[in-house]
C-alpha cells in the first residue's frame, strides 16, 4: 500500500489515504498506453468527410451532343467526372474510424495510467471540492492554493457547481469517475481526486 496525503482547499494536510498497489504501483508499458490513446483518438473521429459522386449529382441524364460527327470528345451527361459541376470519381466517403481494444487492455492501461501519476508524484488527493455557488473566481483561488494549472479533477458523482465554475479554465478538465479516461489523464498535468472518488476507483478496477 502506498500512503498519500489528503489535504483541504487550503493545501493543508487533513489526514492520509492508502491507495492499492494493485492501481497505483503496477509497472507502466508505454505500447500499452499507446494502444488505448490511439484507439480513443480514432474513436473521437468523425468520419463525415463526403464528396458527390457521379449519380449524386443533380442534372439532366440526357446526352449533350450526338455521338459522332462534331469533332468533339464523346460525351454523356452533364453530371460526367470529366466536366465542371461533375461528379467526384474517388472522393471519400462518410465511414467510421472506431474500433475496439479488450476490455482487460483499457483496464490494464488505466492502471497504467494512475501509476505513472502517483510515480511522477502528481496527484493530489483533495477531501472535498464543494463551492456553495457558481464562482469561477473560487475555483481559482483553491486552485491557486493547490499550486496547480494544469489539472484533471475526477469526482464521484456529479457536481454542477463545480464543473460549471470550472468550465472556462483553459487546462482543466472535471470528470466523474465513470468517464476517467486514459487521454484525459495522460494529457493533464496533475491528476486531482476527490476522497470519494477513491472507493468507486477500486471498484472499477479491481
């Protein structure tokens, strides 16, 4: 077990934590994490590029002129690849860049994931973060005591105050437990849990 400190919106040392090592201290596989990342990437995709093809263009089907005789090149339609206004031969089409990795990789990576954080010693382990309102000048100030920028903050349940407090902070990112994510934790600086968060954290990955 290793042994973090839980400090207040002071920065000020409240009590400890025991994080599982089974998390928290598993050796960290840069190709694993690599995997999981590419794969969110792709899934985050859109895949909407698109292009007319010929029989998608609007436009008479009628040939423009006679076949022989004119001199001219052999024509069709006007919706010919050949003309302005024609279709795209071998344009793309909308498809889907999503694919899958097993569940035992994305739960092995998330592991990763925290590990790495707790080695790089960048999380902070907060007992409460609860703002009485909407202020985004209050975030700032807890933010400011805790020394950090650049911060992904996971939470157990949904918290409205906080994440619209939060919202128009460039660098920082609200989350729930259920939707921690390997990019979101690699990509932040700091990794920011709540006490609570902590149970549902095992409960996921173990």
């Amino acid at each position: 077990m290793t042994v973090v400190d839980i400090v207040n919106c002071n920065a000020e040392k409240v009590s400890q934590v025991e994080l599982e090592d089974d998390i928290f201290s598993i050796p960290v596989k840069p190709n694993v994490l690599h995997e999981v990342v590419t794969m969110q990437l792709a899934n985050r995709r859109a895949g909407s590029a698109s292009v007319k093809h010929r029989s998608d263009v609007k436009g008479s089907r009628k040939k423009l002129f006679r076949q022989k005789g004119t001199g001219r090149a052999r024509r069709g339609d006007v919706k010919s690849p050949l003309l302005r206004g024609g279709g795209s031969v071998f344009g793309p089409d909308p498809r889907s860049y999503s694919y899958k990795v097993p569940k035992k990789v994305k739960r092995l990576a998330l592991k990763m994931a925290l590990s790495s954080k707790l080695k790089e010693d960048n999380i902070i382990v907060l007992d409460k973060f609860e703002l009485d309102q909407i202020r985004t000048k209050e975030f700032l100030s807890v933010m400011d005591a805790l020394n950090t920028k650049n911060a992904l903050i996971i939470t157990e349940k949904e918290n409205k105050n906080l994440e619209l407090s939060s919202r128009n902070i460039p660098d920082v990112k609200v989350l729930k437990v259920d939707g921690m994510n390997v990019h979101d934790i690699l990509k932040y600086k700091r990794l920011v849990l709540l006490e609570a968060s902590i149970e549902p954290i095992k409960g996921r990955l173990l």
